[in-house]
C-alpha cells in the first residue's frame, strides 16, 4: 500500500498493552482513513453494543487518525473520533498540526486508545515505539502549561536517548481542564491555539485519564506511486492559493463583520438576531489593536490562515491567541453581546487556557444568558454571577465554572442540549425552544435563516449534527459527501485546489487508487454517510435520535429576523419537510429518514441490518 504506513498503534490504557494493528487494504480502499475508517473501527468494535456504550465510560474507543493524503497534501490535518459525548453518534473532527506528521514519520497512520488509565498519563511515541508515562505532574495544567512542559520533557527524553539529538521538539495533542473534567465540549488540542471541537473528544480522553499523547517521528513518510507527479501536484495547489491574496492575509478571522452587516447570518445575543452593524469589530480594529504577527500556518501549508493575536492595553493584556477566526469572534462576541475586540480574544484564549471549544462553549454561554435574560436562570441559579449580555468577565466567570463543574457549572458542561433537559426539570419550564443545538451539538456560527449560505436542511440532516464544516446539501455531492473525502483524506479544506479534479490526480498519484467521481460520491463516500447514521440512529444510551424529530431545525430558525436587510425572513416549515424528504431520497434514505435496505446491501454494510432493524423497533 502506497501512503500509508499499514498499521495502527494500539494502547490499552488499563492493561498497559501496547500492539501494533496492520491495515486491511480492501478495508482502507471502502473507508480510506480520518473520518470514514474510524467510523468502520468503531462499528466493529462496539456496533454490536452501541446503544449500551457510555461515551465517557471506559469501553468507548478514541481515534486519532491520518489518512493517506496527510504529509503530502499541502496543509497536514489529523481526524479524532469514537462515540461523541454530544450526539451518541460519530463525529470526524479534525484539527491542524504537526503531529499527524510526526505520527506518520513513527511509522503509524493513527493511534486507537482503549480502556481507562489508573491515574493520570500520557503517551510518548517515537519510531515504532511508545510508551505510557505519568501525568500527575501536568494534570489539572491549563492548555499552555501542560504543552511547555510535554515539549520540555519530549526534548530531554530525547536527548538521553540520542545525546547529540538536535532536531526539533516532539507534537502533542493534549486536553485542558475541561477534557480533565469530562465537560462535553472540551476539546482536543494542539499547539497553543488549534482544536477539534466538534464531538466532545477531549471528554473522551479525560475519561480515560489521558493528559496528552506526544510523538516525533525521524524516520521519512510512506512510499508514493509516483514522487515526481505528487510533487508537481504540491506546486500547482500552492500556486493557486498563493493567488488567494484576501484570505491568505485575513483567514476567517476577516468575516466577522461582513457576515453579521452584509448576510445577516451570525448569532447575535444567542441568535436573537443575525444582523449587527458593529464596526467595532471589524477586520480593521484586529490589525489595529491585537494582530502580532500574520501568515503563521500549518505543516506544509500554502495559505497560512492563522495569526498570532494579543490584547497588548487594558484589563486582558497579555492574552494571546490566534486570528481569533471567524466562528471564535462570532460566538464569543456578538452572541454573547460583545463588540469589543480585546474581549473577544481574551475569551477566546481563555477557551484555549481550559481546553474548551469556542463554538459549544459560546452556545451554551449564549443559551444561558437568554435566559437569565427571561428571568428564567436567576442570580441565584448562577452561583451570583450577573450574566448581562456585554460582560465579558461574567462569561469569563461562568465558563470556568463550567470547565470545572463548579456549581452551576456542572449543569451547563453537560452541553446546551442536555442543561436544557435539566433546567426544564428544574423549573418546569421548555427552554429547548431557546437552544440552539441539532442532535446535541451546537450550531456552527452560520445561521439559515437569510439563505446566504446554509438553507433548510444543512444541519437537520447532517450527520454531524450542528457541524457547520459538514452541512447537507443539494446536490448532496455539494456538501457533507465532499467533505467526508476531505475529512477522511486527511487534508484541508481550505487548500481544496478551485480545480478539483487535481484531489482525484493527488490520490491516484500517493496511493494508485484511481478513485473518480462516479465511485466516490455514489459508493465510498455513501458508505461511510450511511454507516455513520446508522450509528447516529442507535445512539443512546442516554440519548436516542428518532428522524421524525431530530432531523428538525432549532425553534429559533422558525422566528423571523427582526433587523438588518433580510428582516423578517425566516424558515418555512412546510418548505422544509419537502426539503427534507428530497434530501433522504438523494442519498438513499427512506421517507423516514432511515438508510434503504437494498442500499446498505449494495454498499456492502448488510452486516448492520440487524442492529438498524433492533434499533427501529426500540426508538422510532
């Protein structure tokens, strides 16, 4: 096999056994790596039981996997995964960094982690070997902390292995607080800034009392078919984003006004609103008053999105962030009634610090400021904290006490949907109408409401759930179908060449694959869709997702825009069922939303009949 390593790490955490798995190439050529094998590692190893894992127990599975373009592709990304704590589901989360590379130079092409750690660890590997280490030292470390001192110590383990070692320091991939506490939107991260938030991961790992896994890898990347070719392909996808002077130079982090004043679609005040004309955080006032340094990117990458920010005046001097992007300034400033620029970054390296996701976290901190805004949540409810919309140290307040599940804290880490479920047994009354969730994970910062970008049927019918980087689309082959090739590639998005076909050129040349069009969005890509939703509808065992209702738009969408130029737009649910039901058909699902028999027997999945059958009878 051509790209990939052809084995897997393997670490049980409770035994302390360490093995090597190799790789099926029939397996990888149905599911190819990132999002679409783990999805087929998890339905092997728990599908048979799925309604019974517990995603923070300790038989749940956590994946960290490359895929076959990472390394060569420009931009090096790296898929987490296993059963998510948000939607009982499986989310493909990824992330940006340099260990997906240091791990394929080990000589692996993902790590699976099973079983709970009797105290705190992490895991260091290097080529071919790994090792479980204590982490008692670093645990309860914030996100920083704890990454100075894995990079401190991954050097001197090093250099007492090699004393003339003078090669660069090891990556990791770590948790925070949040993950440490098992806070359903705790993260993965790496490096300061970067994480996969989507799914709950870095709960996952907390539940296994595992801090952090740390690789450096010397030795090359996997053999291609045909060097020169990947090599002429790497030149022509920089080219052209080299061409792509606006985003190269602002990254999202340029959109947060255009999209709330131009397009109406970015929650404002807990999507009360989409619309604000804040010029106060404008593209402008972040070079103006916290940009440090620009073009700061990613193994490989051409486009370098990121940038290094820092508040440098006032109470939050000296925080330091990225960009903050688009999805970070949106929720942890306009949504919570924010419209000042050194504020938003302190809250978003404040996410970083706790190892919480900015969208889930802003969600939740949204939600609960509606309604104590309802006098629904009182001062009380809330531990004493005045949660006005605008006071940034009142969110800050509140978001720590969720990243320790101090208090009140202890409800709302359970995510916005779950705390709704809560509250409404608290006080007796249905706040679900005032969440902004699908299937239990927040939406991405993109409303649907002005049709600027998502319509109807993005997040009801994903998959993923709220994930606004894998909504649904019509054609299908327009949305969640390409990016289960991008997610299982592993590679970046924002690096996907305007001419398309050079993916199916790139593909072919790693890995000799001649994967085209017509086989991937009507074979591969439906496998892994089909099979992910299979898993999505057994859910439990806290939480099962009937179609007729989860496959629905947040109340709030139904309620017109009340400013801005798409005032009084709003979605048509009549619209929507039609919407919807077109959808299904499109991608092989009956009229309730459940995946065709004689499609799962084409796409080779019969073996997951049975469990659909069972879960059928038992849930919708």
């Amino acid at each position: 096999m051509r790209g990939y390593a052809g084995k897997l790490l393997e670490v049980n955490l409770s035994t302390e056994k360490i093995a090597e798995v190799t790789l099926d190439e029939q397996v990888l050529r149905q599911f190819i790596g990132g999002r679409g094998l783990a999805t087929k590692i998890l339905w092997d190893r728990l599908g048979a039981k799925w309604e019974n894992i517990d995603p923070l127990g300790p038989e749940n599975v956590f994946l960290a996997l490359t895929g076959p373009l990472t390394g060569f592709f420009p931009g090096a990304k790296l898929c987490i995964s296993g059963k998510s704590p948000q939607s009982n589901g499986v989310v493909g989360s990824t992330l940006s960094c340099e260990f997906a590379v240091e791990l394929k130079c080990a000589g692996y092409d993902g790590i699976i982690i099973t079983g709970k750690a009797k105290k705190p660890s992490y895991i260091f590997i290097t080529d071919s070997k790994a090792e479980i280490k204590d982490a008692s030292h670093i645990w309860g470390k914030s996100g920083k902390e704890a990454l100075r001192t894995l990079t401190k110590e991954g050097l001197e383990e090093l250099k007492r292995r090699v004393p003339r070692y003078g090669g660069k320091e090891p990556a990791a991939i770590y948790i925070g607080p949040a993950g440490e506490n098992k806070v359903r939107m705790a993260t993965v991260m790496a490096k300061w800034t970067h994480a996969a938030g989507y799914g709950g991961y870095g709960a996952v790992m907390g539940s296994k009392n595992l801090k952090a896994i740390v690789a450096r890898g010397t030795g090359p990347l996997p053999d291609v078919v045909d060097i020169e070719k990947v090599s002429n392909l790497i030149d022509e996808i920089c080219k052209s984003k080299f061409k792509n002077t606006t985003f190269r130079w602002w990254g999202t982090g340029g959109d947060v006004y255009d999209i709330a004043a131009k397009f109406s679609r970015e929650p404002v005040r807990n999507w009360q609103e989409e619309w604000h004309d804040g010029k106060s955080i404008g593209v402008d006032k972040l070079e103006e008053r916290v940009l440090v340094k620009r073009f700061w990117g990613c193994f490989g990458c051409p486009t370098t999105c990121e940038r290094i920010s820092m508040v440098k005046v006032g109470p939050f001097k000296g925080a330091i962030t990225d960009a903050p992007d688009y999805e970070m300034q949106a929720y942890l400033g306009p949504n919570l009634g924010i419209f000042d620029i050194e504020s938003i970054t302190y809250l978003v390296a404040l996410m970083d610090e706790l190892g919480l996701c900015g969208i889930q976290t802003g969600n939740v901190l949204g939600f609960a400021a509606e309604l104590y805004q309802r006098g629904i949540l009182t001062k009380e409810d809330l531990d004493g904290i005045d949660l006005r919309w605008g006071d940034t140290l009142a969110f800050a307040s509140l978001a720590k006490k969720i990243a320790m599940r101090d208090g009140v804290g202890e409800i709302l880490a359970e995510g916005t949907y779950r705390a709704a479920l809560k509250i409404k047994e608290m006080k007796g009354i249905d706040v679900l109408r005032y969440a902004v969730v699908e299937k239990g994970i927040g939406i991405g910062a993109h409303g649907n409401r002005s049709g600027t970008w998502t319509t109807d049927i993005s997040y009801a019918c994903s998959v993923q759930g709220g994930d606004h980087t894998s909504i649904a689309t019509m054609p299908p082959n327009n949305g969640e179908l390409k990016r289960i090739l991008e997610d299982s590639g592993v590679f970046c998005a924002y690096n996907t060449p305007e001419n398309f076909n050079l993916i199916w050129d790139f593909f072919e040349a790693v890995t000799g694959w001649k994967i085209d069009p017509d086989e991937w969005y009507a074979n591969i890509a439906r496998r892994i869709l089909h099979l992910q939703r299979v898993l999505l509808l057994i859910g439990g065992p806290d939480l099962k997702w009937s179609p007729a209702e989860a496959d629905e738009n947040p109340p709030r969408f139904y309620e017109p825009l009340p400013s801005g130029p798409y005032a009084g737009k709003k979605l048509d649910r009549e619209k929507f069922k039609i919407s919807k039901k077109k959808y299904y058909d499109s991608v092989g699902w009956d009229e309730n939303g459940v995946p065709k028999l004689e499609e799962l027997k084409r796409l080779g999945l019969s073996d997951v009949i049975k469990k659909l059958n069972q879960a059928q009878h038992a849930v919708f």
